[in-house]
C-alpha cells in the first residue's frame, strides 16, 4: 500500500459518458493510468488518449508534470497531443473555409501548451501557418477571422522557445509590416508592399477583426525585434518611425500600447551610432535611427497628446510601457555620462570657455585687451574659474574627468548657458558677488547635482519588468533632463540662501536638495512648471518642519515610562497587524506571468483560504477587477505542507531566468513558497506593498516574526497614534524620568479612624 502521498483523488471526464471518480498512483506510468480509463468506457486504442486539466487553461498531463496533479482536480480524457497535431495539421488544409477556421480556433487555444507545442511544431507546423498567412486571399470568407487566429497560433508557438525566429521567411515579415500599413496611404510603400496591403485590403472594412491582427502583428515584430537580430536588420530596413507612430495616433489603447512595445524593442536595438542631429523629414527615418533627436521628438509630442492627455484612463500594461520608454530615454545619456573629459581636446575645452565668455562677456576677456600677456591672462582665467564654482581653478577641464556624471554634467552647463542664459548669468553673478565663504560653487553644484539626477532617475540601469511608475512631464519637452537640471540648480542657489550656508555645508545642502526632489518626484506633476511650483512649496523651511514632525514618533517618547507603556502596547499592535495580513491574503492578490509583455496580459490568481488552512490558487484570462471566488481556482497547497518562504536571488525562478536575476527591482519582489514533496510556487509582487503583505503573512502562517519595512511602519504608526491617545489628558505635563520615591512610614497610625 503506498503512503497517501503517493495517492491523488481526481474526477476524469468523458463528452457523453458519467465521470469517473479515481485514485491516481503517482507511482503509476501514465500509460497504465490512461488505459485503465479508457476501459472503464470501453474506448479502444488508449494510445491515442491522454489527460489534461478540465478547467483553466487545460494543459496537458505528462509524465514531467504529473507531480502538480492535486487532490480533488477535475481532468478530462482528451485526444492524445500527437494525434491531436495531425488532425489540426489537416484541417487547417482543408478546402472547406468553415472547417479551416474552427481549426484554427482550436489551434490557437492548444498552442498555449508546450507539450502540443513540441508535436505540431515538429509536423512543420510552423512553417504550414506561415505559408496560410503569406498566400492568403481576401475573396474567402471569414479571412480575417481566421488570419487573427493563426497569427495568434504562431505566436503562442514562437513564444515556447522550441524554434528560433531567424527561420522566419522575409515574405511573412514584409507581410506582417503590411498589416501595419493598411491605414496608411498606400502609394508610399514599395510595389512589392503595396501588393501585400492589397491582398488583405479585403478585410479593412471590418474594424473589430482587424484591431485583433493588427495587435498579433505588433506583437509578432516585437518578439522578432527582440529575439533575432537578423530579423531586427530586416523589420528595420522596411519601417520608418513615422509608420509607427500612426498607431499611436489610434483610439484603441490596446493598439497604441503594443506600438509602443514595439517601439521600445526598436529602441533597445538601435545602434549608438544612429544619432543624426539633421534629416529632411524625422517620420520617414529608419527605425535604426530611433535615438535620433528629430524622432524623439515627434514621437514624445504624439505619445504627449494621443496617449498621455487622451481621454482614456492610462491603463497598467500602456503605464509600464510608458515607463520603459522614458527609462530607454534617459538612458541615452548613459555614454555621456561615463565620457571622460580629455584635457588636452580644445573642442572639450572650448565649452569651458564659453561658459567664461557667456558669463562674464567678452568685452571682458584679456585676450582682446591690447598687450596682455600670457601670465595675466592665466591669472584672470583662474580668478574667472574660481568665481564659476570649479574646485580646479587652473585647469577645470579635470572637474569633468568622474564618472558618473562626465562629461553630461558639462553638456547640462552649456544648455542652461545657452538657452536659459539670464538665469545662468544671475547665478554666477550672484554667487561671484557673495563672501567667499558664502558663494555657491556653481560649477562643483552642477557636476554633484547631475551625478544625483542621474542616481535618483537611475540613469543607465535596465527597466524593471514590475514597474509602471512613468512621469508625465518627462514627456512635455524634447530636453526634459536639462529642462529638469536647470529648474533643480535654481532650487539649489535658493536652498543655499536660505540655509544661509558656506562652503563646508556643501554636502549638507546636496542631501536636502536630493530630499525636496525626492519628496517632489511622486507627486507626479503633469508638466515641468508643476514640478518647479512644487519645489517652490518645499522650502527648506518646510522641509526642516517635516523632519521634525517625523522625528516626534521616535523623540518624544523616550522617557522610562512611555518605553515601558510602549513595550505593553507592542503586542497588541503586532496581533492587529497580523490579522490585517492574515486578512488581506484573505481577500487574494492577482500576480503577472513573467515573460509575457509580448503577448496579451496573463494573471494567475492566489489567496488564502477562510480558515488560514488551505492556499488557493490558479490561472486567470484578465487582471482581476474585484474578488475571485474559491472556486474557480483550481490549484491549492495545504499551509502544513509550507516549508519555507525564500526571497530574491534565492527563489528558484531568479535562479532560472537571468534576465530577471540581473534586475535588481525585479530581485526585492520576488519570492517562493517551499512545500512538499520538494515543490515552489513562484511569486513576482506587483510593487513593494504586496510584496510586503505577503510576505507577513505567509511569515504568520508559519509562526515567524513579521520582519518587513512595511510591518515596522504600520508598527511605528499604530503605535504611535495609540500613545498620543492614551497620553492625550497629559498634554503639556512634564512626565518624569523615573516613578517619584515612596514615602517613608508614618511614625504612629494614631490618625487611622476605625468606624463603630
């Protein structure tokens, strides 16, 4: 008799036929198993069955993935995936539209699963869909339908990985890159693309369906961009920017959002190289030139006011995609930014002395005054130098030699010398006529504040696959990182006065700058001149009033006796936020499939059970919009059976992917579940807050200390609000350090009255 490990209790389902209640031995071959159903309905040949899962996405049950059969599934008795293949390979061929189309449907729906994957791709499955979409004609019926459902199929069977996409023909590309253009003006593509948009023009008329392929066709290009560089050599010499951005001009956000995926892949493969500053016309440069400034241009003004100010909610997939696009925006300027400055370029150095010039005037300069000579124009350049804030009077050029920041911070001076003169001459001037123990160092200001945007925008650092966190006022201006330079040197000089500092409170007045932008920043402010109004509320004034007001909760309870009444609170305040966790895990929280932002959005689904027993779980079609029921996910794992949680670079799917392992954001949400038989169930939170909840109350379900920043904050504050309330008849009373003395005896009690 095995031990009841070993044994499952599922319900197999047959079309027509009374389900059969079993009890599975994992120990069992699958076969045996298989066979054993099939003759309780007496269907011959059981080679030609197999199982697969009932409800959810109905994968297929191998001998791999047997072990994550649970007590009480519901599986089905299904054609065996082989058999399934050949019999879709066929009808896919059929001469019957109808019978096509249905294959199709199926086909797409099966694709998701590697095993049938692995066998239809091995019938030269993929090769048969991409011939369908190459030869299709619009004279047959139901073609868009059907055309949807095979870009669909081919995409879910690229997606396994099993085939490499550089097998891919050039004909099914510029076939794909036809669909883009349908909504285009057809005499602008070549002859043999204009051929491909007539083919399909067909179907133009039909507005639901061809939103569906227009989709698949983004995502396709994507997958080929970011998965075969000779691919992205192909797709980039047929699109040019301005073909992409017309679908960004669409109402459709599903579409404009997989443009911008698309984009963004483009974005990741464009050579450093393509950089031009001049074209004729920025819409018909090649997406090789994606970093070119004209394109950046267009392309921020259209996604500004289509996307960004359209009148649709932003939703979270087109907010990540934002995101990843104003990361790869700004990681532009990693080159500058770990560019050196050479002392000996006079290109380089010809900067340094417009920066003098623009400064100071050149009816200043000594180089134009009648026998000047060498020495008093080195003497009047190093007192100009000093008076510019460089900390190398002599030769400022090596200022610029640290990297980070470079050579960017020198290209951030010269923007606001050029373009936003006045307020770079009132500063210098300012400063130059100030004691010199109360002048601002503009020139080691500016190097020191590019090097902190740079840290607090995370310049040159990868897009963390979790987050969503754009900023819309990035997108207003077409230099939105020297806009931002030089509103943030004018909040410096004004928090420089009004700290009244000198030069050795330098880094003093660099950490409250980078704490009023750092307050500034999640506010989100919709354009620049928001930003800076924002700033303008965050005097250094206020910032010292917020310093002060948070540091009450940890000064002005530290006598004895509040530590002591603290220390009684304490518990009870860690059993209310346990029962939040607890609760929380309750209500359940909807996590991303990692590995998907190619295709649709898929979500699976996880919370506690009622009586903190039992976790349930399973996969889900949409991002949940309120509660998931129990019963309609599938998957559970009994809390006695947890062995452990793992965090980080230890969770078995950091391990796995590498990508994920290099993402340091995407490290801090990860975590696991370990539990028997030597099992894991992944998890990637959705933002720390999540990762936070679960983490507390897995740890309170397996009888640990609920260890998180979030528990220690939730702490400090309860704790905190229940202190004020109970110490609020003592307001303005000096509590004493310590319990005043006891009083000695009275000599005689004489004084005691007995009553009669």
């Amino acid at each position: 008799m095995p031990p009841p490990s070993d044994i499952v209790k599922v319900a197999i389902e047959w079309p027509g036929a009374n389900a059969q209640l079993l009890e599975i031995d994992q120990k069992r071959p699958l076969a045996s198993i298989i066979k054993e159903v099939c003759d309780g309905w007496s269907l011959p040949n059981p080679e030609y069955y197999t199982l697969r899962y009932a409800d959810g996405p109905q994968l297929y049950i191998t001998e791999q993935t047997r072990s994550d059969i649970k007590n009480g599934t519901i599986l089905q008795l299904a054609i065996s995936p082989s058999r399934a293949a050949r019999q879709l390979m066929e009808r896919t061929q059929s001469s019957s539209m109808e019978t096509r189309l249905d294959a199709m449907k199926e086909l797409a729906k099966l694709s998701a699963d590697v095993t049938f994957a692995t066998e239809f791709i091995n019938m030269d499955g993929i090769v048969v869909l991409t011939r369908l979409v190459e030869s299709g004609t619009k004279l047959l019926s139901h073609y868009s339908e059907m055309l949807a459902f095979t870009l669909t199929a081919f995409l879910e069977l690229m997606d396994h990985g099993i085939v490499s996409w550089d097998m891919v023909s050039i004909t099914f590309i510029k076939q794909g890159l036809a669909f883009l253009w349908l909504l285009e003006d057809v005499p602008r593509l070549c002859y043999t693309h204009r051929a491909c948009a007539e083919k399909i023009a067909g179907y133009v008329s039909q507005p639901m369906v061809d939103v569906s392929i227009l989709q698949r066709s983004l995502a396709i290009l994507e997958s080929m961009v970011l998965n075969s560089q000779s691919l992205y050599q192909k797709i980039a010499e047929e699109i040019t920017v301005g073909q992409l951005i017309s679908h960004l001009q669409v109402s459709n956000q599903e579409i404009q959002t997989y443009a911008i995926a698309l984009i963004n892949a483009l974005f990741l493969k464009a050579p450093e190289d393509k950089r031009q500053d001049k074209h004729l016309n920025p819409l018909d440069l090649p997406v090789t030139d994606m970093a070119n400034a004209f394109a950046q241009k267009h392309l921020r003004s259209i996604i500004l006011n289509h996307v960004i100010r359209g009148n649709r909610p932003i939703k979270t997939e087109m907010a990540h995609q934002l995101y990843v696009l104003q990361v790869l925006t700004f990681n532009l300027l990693e080159e500058r930014m770990m560019t050196k400055m050479d002392p000996n370029d006079q290109a380089q150095r010809d900067i340094i002395f417009e920066l003098r010039r623009i400064a100071f005037d050149a009816d200043s300069d000594p180089s134009n005054a009648p026998g000047s000579g060498t020495e008093k124009r080195k003497a009047m350049y190093t007192k100009d130098y000093k008076m510019l804030g460089f900390t190398n009077h002599i030769n400022p050029a090596m200022d610029f030699t640290q990297t980070p920041p470079g050579m960017l911070a020198l290209d951030n001076m010269l923007y606001l010398a050029k373009v936003h003169q006045d307020t770079y001459i009132r500063i210098v001037l300012e400063n130059s006529s100030r004691e010199d123990k109360h002048e601002c160092p503009f020139g080691r200001s500016a190097i020191e504040l590019t090097k902190m945007l740079c840290e607090i925008l995370q310049v040159g650092e990868l897009p963390n696959e979790g987050r969503n966190d754009y900023h819309p006022m990035f997108f207003t201006h077409d230099r939105a990182f020297e806009e931002l330079f030089g509103i943030c040197i004018q909040l410096l000089n004004k928090t420089w006065k009004e700290m009244r500092a000198t030069a050795e409170d330098f880094n003093k007045v660099m950490q409250v700058v980078r704490e009023q932008i750092t307050r500034a920043l999640p506010s989100k402010p919709n354009s620049l001149d928001q930003f800076k109004s924002k700033l303008r509320s965050l005097s250094y004034s206020e910032i010292l009033r917020l310093r002060q007001s948070e540091r009450m909760s940890q000064d002005d309870f530290q006598s004895p006796p509040i530590v002591e009444l603290r220390e009684k609170i304490q518990p009870e305040i860690l059993e209310l936020i346990k029962q939040q966790r607890l609760n929380r895990l309750c209500e359940g929280s909807s996590f991303r499939k990692i590995g998907n932002r190619r295709r649709q959005e898929r979500f699976w689904y996880c919370r506690l059970a009622l009586n903190h027993k039992v976790l349930h779980y399973g996969d889900l079609d949409d991002n949940p919009q309120g509660e998931v029921t129990f019963e309609s996910l599938q998957e559970k794992i009994p809390v006695a059976d947890i062995k452990a949680i793992v965090t980080g670079k230890d969770c078995p799917h950091m391990k796995e992917k590498s990508a994920l392992k290099q993402n340091k954001e995407v490290l801090e949400l990860a975590f696991s579940i370990l539990y028997d038989p030597d099992e894991t169930l992944n998890f990637i939170a959705p933002n720390k807050y999540e990762y936070c909840i679960w983490i507390d109350g897995l740890s309170a379900l397996l009888g640990k200390d609920m260890s998180s920043e979030l528990t220690k904050s939730d702490l400090d504050t309860l704790l905190s609000m229940e202190m004020k309330l109970r110490l609020l008849d003592l307001e303005n009373i000096q509590i004493p350090e310590a319990p005043p003395p006891v009083p000695k005896e009275p000599s005689s009690y004489d004084f005691v009255y007995h009553y009669g």
